[in-house]
C-alpha cells in the first residue's frame, strides 16, 4: 500500500470563500524603505502577450533568449488630490485627518461642494508630530484609457520615507498635480498583484474544491461530497467542501517582475487589439506571468513586500508579439 496520500481539497487559508465587496482593495501593508515615494499605483488589465528577453536570472537558461508570457497592465496617470495622517492609538491606527485639494476637476470628480472648508498644511504641520504614518489620496482616470467609466477609483497609497515630515515635504508640490508609472515604478523591479479574481458564480464542490467524484453505483448520485463528516462531533465543520461562491475573491499574488514600462503604445499593440479590450492608449506596464482578475479590471501594483535583497536588474527585451 502506498504512503503518498491525496493532500486535502481546498485550502483553509482562503476563508470564507465570498465576494469582494470592492473592486479597488484597501492594503494594510506595505513595504518599508527610507526613500521617499508612492509604494504602489494602480493599472488596468488589457490582457496578455508574448515577449522575448534575455534571461539574467541564476537558471540553466542564463544568457539565453527566452520568450514568457507577459501581462499587459494600462496605467494612466493617477491624480495625487489629498494628503492624511494616521496615529497611533490604543484601539491602533486611527485617521487624524485629511488635507484635499479643490484644484480643476478634482472637486467636481469627489463630488465635493464649492464652500467647502478643508483643513490646510499649517494644520498638517501642527499634527506631523503627533502622527505615525502619511498616506497619499489619489485619484485614478480611466477615461483616458478609454474604459467605460464615469468616475475613478480613489485609492490611498502609502509613502516610504524616514518621517511623516519628509513625507509631507515630498506630497506638497505633488497636491492637485498628476503622476505617471514611471515616477513609481521602474523595470526590473519586483512587484505584488492585489486584484480581484476572476467570478465563476455558483459551483458545486467538484469544481469549487476538485474533490473526486463518485463512483457510477454508490448512491445514484456523482458530483456530489461522500461525506460532510463524522458522527461525532454532529456538525458540519466549515472545512467541509460545500457548494457555494467561486471566484471574485481578493487576492494577492507576490513577486510579479516587471519588464518592460513604456508611454508608446504602438510598441505593444495588436494588430486587431486585445480581446474584450481594444487598444492600449496611455502608459503601460508588462509584468511577467499571470495576474489574478478580467480584462479592464482593476490591478494595484505594490513594491513587492517579499522581494529579493539583490538589486534590480532592468530586462534587455528582444521581441514583443504583435499579432
């Protein structure tokens, strides 16, 4: 009889299995650097591609030119309109307050009022002291891209940096101005994919779990689970594979290479453009591999808050597939 044992179906780290109420994440964590900048910006997924490069990684296949699937994220510039601090309390990190600006479009796109009154940066200065951390209020514009949106996404981004102080300093010539990819990111650098995956709807436990199905004579039916569990104790536990939501859940998928960011999107496009997505139009990014979630889904590229000590090494491309 064999020792090697089926592992269980479904891990148990991914509970409760249900839908993301919000297609643009909140991220609790980030990744710690004393240079100060944005730790992350937000994209769009076009689709995916082929794209041939040098490998320089410490593989069999180092030197060589090798072709990998690559996906095609679209990042128009992101519009930095506020500034907010957090302290430190008992019950843990509690906003302190936020500096927005009112400039152009911004307050017509927040739905912000004319006469309304907002905090200003003597008032940042004051409470700089009292705080633990300094985020950024950005402002994404999909229309540029196309998309067929009428609002962005507000997303808050966090800062690297020393103190709150430099952070602050760093945010007030940016306040009511925009920000491109490449002010953020750069090639050869690791990032994290935080996006929602792709929605299957309701599915069954043979599918949602991969759990075996049963054989012709056992009891008339097959897709169906043997068992929900012993006797004793006389429940059902929640580890027990059911039918139930699959898919359009949040997840992070860490250590994602970027290799190539470009403002030219002729290099890239299709000939008949990306399925369900047409043509890349603003600034894009091409990471290596797969991310989770559909085409004009909302991706947030993080610094990699697992990634390697060793310095970034930027990709020699050699061939992107165009048709």
């Amino acid at each position: 009889m064999s020792k090697n044992k089926k592992p269980r179906c479904g891990s148990v780290a991914f509970r409760p299995r249900k839908r993301s109420h919000d297609l643009s994440p909140r991220i609790s964590s980030w990744k710690h650097t004393d240079k100060v900048g944005l730790l992350g910006f937000p994209a769009y997924k076009v689709g995916m591609t082929t794209l041939g490069f040098i490998d320089d990684s410490q593989s069999p296949s180092k030197g060589m030119d090798i072709t990998v699937g690559a996906t095609v994220l679209e990042t128009p510039k992101i519009t930095i309109f506020g500034v907010r601090l957090y302290k430190i309390t008992p019950y843990g990190c509690k906003c302190i307050g936020d500096v927005v600006s009112s400039q152009g479009q911004i307050g017509s796109k927040l739905g912000m009022k004319k006469d309304t009154k907002h905090k200003d940066f003597d008032w940042l200065a004051k409470e700089s002291a009292n705080a633990c951390y300094v985020t950024a209020l950005t402002l994404t514009n999909p229309d540029a891209a196309g998309l067929p949106r009428k609002n962005g996404d507000v997303v808050e981004i966090a800062l690297g940096g020393k103190s709150c102080a430099e952070q602050i300093e760093f945010l007030k010539p940016l306040l009511g101005k925009e920000v491109a990819v490449k002010e953020v990111l750069e090639e050869g650098e690791v990032v994290d994919a935080v996006a929602v995956s792709r929605g299957h709807g309701w599915q069954g436990a043979i599918k949602r779990f991969g759990v075996s199905k049963q054989r012709r004579k056992a009891t008339g039916r097959i897709r169906h689970v043997g068992t929900l569990g012993p006797w004793h104790p006389s429940y059902v536990m929640y580890t027990a594979p059911q039918a139930g939501q699959m898919g359009f859940h949040r997840r992070t998928q860490f250590n994602n290479r970027v290799l190539l960011i470009g403002n030219d999107p002729s290099k890239i496009n299709r000939t008949a453009g990306f399925p369900h997505y047409g043509t890349v139009k603003t600034d894009y990014v091409l990471v290596r591999g797969s991310v989770p979630g559909t085409q004009k889904r909302f991706v947030f590229l993080r610094k990699g808050v697992r990634a390697p000590a060793a310095a970034v090494r930027k990709p020699q491309v050699t061939y992107i597939a165009l048709s």
